[in-house]
C-alpha cells in the first residue's frame, strides 16, 4: 500500500503529521513518501504542483493531502497559485467524484450555528462533480480593451459545460451511495436558466430509470442553499455539478459544527484516491499548534476504505476518534465549557491511545 502525503500549506504539514502517527500505529504495512505541493513547492521550485509530485501521485494507490493556499500568493499569474496544485491533481489523477459527508458528531451539537433539533444525528453525502463545470472549462481569459482609454482587462469569462459521460459516472457514484443508505438522491441544478444544467438534471433522470428502487428528486441551487439552514435533515446524498458542489459542500460542514471534524474522499474509476480535510489551510493559525487534526484522522479512514480495501482499520480509526470525543477532549475550533482543550499534537496521541 502505497500512500503518497502531501501535507502542503498553513496547518497542512500539522494535521498530516498527526494522521501520519495514525496509520503508523495500526498493524498494517505502509510504503508512505511525502512531497511538497502549493505554496510549499512553488517555494522551493517555483511550481505548485512540480512533476515529481505529481508522479509520485499518480504512483501511489492513494494520497494523503493537507491544506493548500495563502494569501501572500493572491497576486501570483494564476496558474502558479497553491490551488492549481489540488485542480491539476484532481484532473491529472481523474479524480471525477468527491465525496463529503456532512455529519453532527452528538458530542458538538451545541458548536452548530442552528438549533439542536434541526441537526442532531444530521448525516448527509454531498457528491460533488470534481474534474468538469465551469472549473475547467474552455475557452476562460480576458479580453483587453480595444480602445486604448483603459489600460488591462475590460471583460473575463469562464465557459461552463458538462458532457454525458461525465454526468453518467457521477450519477450511477451518487445511486450506488444511495442504496448503501436511505435510498435517495437529490441532484441539485440550476435548470431554470442553465443549458448545461437543463442537460444534466435530463441525463440523471436517465441514469436514475437503471435505479428504481432509489428515489430522485430535483432542486434548484439557491432552494438547496435554503433547505440546507431550514430543514437539512432532508437531505440524504446530494450530487451536483463542480461549482454548486464547492458551495454546498462549506455550507453544509458548516452546519454541522464540525468543519474541523469533516473528511473528504476523491476517487477516480479504478478507486485510486485523494484524501483530504474538507476545511482549508488556514494560515492565520498555523504553527501556533492549535488546528484540529480529526478531519485529516478521518480522511486517512476513508482512504483506507475506499482506496486501500481495509474497511476494518477504517473503523477502528473511526472509533478511536468518537472515543476521545466521548472522553472531552477538544481543539480550539469544537470547545466548550465542561471539555478539555488539548493541542494538535496532544488530540493525535490521544487517538493513538485510543487506538
Ligand atoms: C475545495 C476548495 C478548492 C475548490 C480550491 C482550493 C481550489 O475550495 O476543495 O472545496 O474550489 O475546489
Ligand atoms: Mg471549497
């Protein structure tokens, strides 16, 4: 089992470190290398993502990822940016279904903005479409002014589009996860005035026919957005598009309390895998040894069951993470009164323990 580990940016080389002593603690063999991506590797070679990353990557049967970004690289040309090091490893790896489960663990009911009722035993699956959309349509530029009165750019633009396969796969992902739950799908759309969303909620439909024992319904973007904070307890697995998903996706872990808690899978078709925390680098934290190593815990679970076939070490991990919940132990990010605030480092070697 060969595991590629990108730790990254900001709090990335932290939470990474803490999953690293994770998996080494279970009584499986791994082959683990890190390299640098983001800011790190544009630092060190001038490139967010350099060749022998991405080899690496491609190499592995799966990769561990941290965080990427800061904002001291805002003003970069933007294919040097820490992001294009995620976009070009999703593309490259064809990694087309995210997966990104939005759960209220029950001990952090009361970190969630919304009232207890609305989100206590909260578990939903967004689906996001990862390698298509407007993320990585053509044509994309800018167009310079033609008069001469204005220096630079006087229009951009980003082309979104979809094909059918992309669609197909992503949805038979979304209807299989659904009969492994409660059998049903929302697949979120922007149909009222999107051609390439008219095309996809058309093709789901179609692909949804080979699945008659799982439920399909349809909502409108912004309606999703809404239903999310109102009722979210509706909501089983959601399937969408790239953008509407990266959306989604931050609003329903938000919802949970839990953003530091939450894992994220991307597989492509043969279940090679990139594993990540579902929040980002924050840099403002980071070094301070303060950030939530859990999400990154879990992602490692995850890589284990989707892209490693060790379903039994995956819930082991998993346990051992509700264990140190149950036992009060807390980051910054998910304290309350009556818990106990425990470090980076110190949250990894109680799962360790609990291991
Ligand atoms: C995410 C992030 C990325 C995205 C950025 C960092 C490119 O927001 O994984 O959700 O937009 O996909
Ligand atoms: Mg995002």
């Amino acid at each position: 089992m060969k595991i590629a580990v990108l730790p990254g940016d900001g709090i990335g080389t932290e939470i990474v470190a803490e999953a690293v002593k994770v998996l080494n603690a279970l009584d499986l063999k791994f082959e683990l290398e890190t390299a640098l991506v983001g800011g790190a590797a544009f630092e060190a070679y001038g490139h967010p993502l350099p060749e022998a990353t991405l080899k690496l990557a491609k190499e592995a049967d799966a990769v561990l990822f941290g965080a990427v970004g800061d904002w001291k690289y805002d003003t970069l040309d933007r294919h040097l940016r820490p992001e294009q090091a995620i976009l070009g490893l999703r593309k490259n790896l064809g990694l087309f279904a995210n997966l990104r489960p939005a759960i209220c663990y029950e001990q952090l009911v009361g970190a969630s903005s919304l009232k207890a009722e609305l989100i206590a035993d909260l578990d939903i699956l967004i689906i996001r479409e990862l390698t298509g959309d407007i993320y990585f349509g053509q044509p994309r530029g800018r167009r310079i002014a033609t008069d001469g009165h204005f220096p630079g750019a006087e229009e951009a633009f980003d082309t979104m589009r979809y094909s059918r396969p992309e669609i197909e796969r992503i949805a038979h992902v979304a209807f299989q996860a659904a009969r492994k739950r409660s059998k049903r799908v929302t697949s979120v759309d922007k149909a009222n005035v999107l051609e390439t969303f008219q095309f996809w909620k058309d093709v789901v439909t179609e692909v949804g026919r080979q699945y008659p024992d799982v439920a399909l319904d349809h909502m409108y973007v912004d309606n999703a957005a809404m239903q999310l904070v109102r009722a979210p307890k509706k909501f089983d697995v959601v399937v969408t598009g790239n953008m509407f998903g990266d959306i989604l996706s931050d609003e329903a872990a938000m919802l949970t309390g839990s953003i530091g808690m939450l894992p994220s899978a991307s597989l492509n078709a043969s279940n090679q895998g990139l594993f990540e925390p579902s929040h980002g680098s924050a840099p403002d934290i980071a070094g301070k040894g303060i950030a939530n190593p859990l999400a990154t815990i879990l992602s490692a679970a995850m890589m284990l069951r989707y892209s490693l076939n060790q379903e039994a070490a995956a819930q082991r991990i998993e346990a051992a993470v509700k264990s140190v919940l149950a036992q009060g132990l807390r980051t910054a990010d998910i304290f309350s009164p009556g818990t106990t605030q425990v470090s980076t480092l110190e949250m990894g070697a109680a799962v360790v323990a609990a291991l």
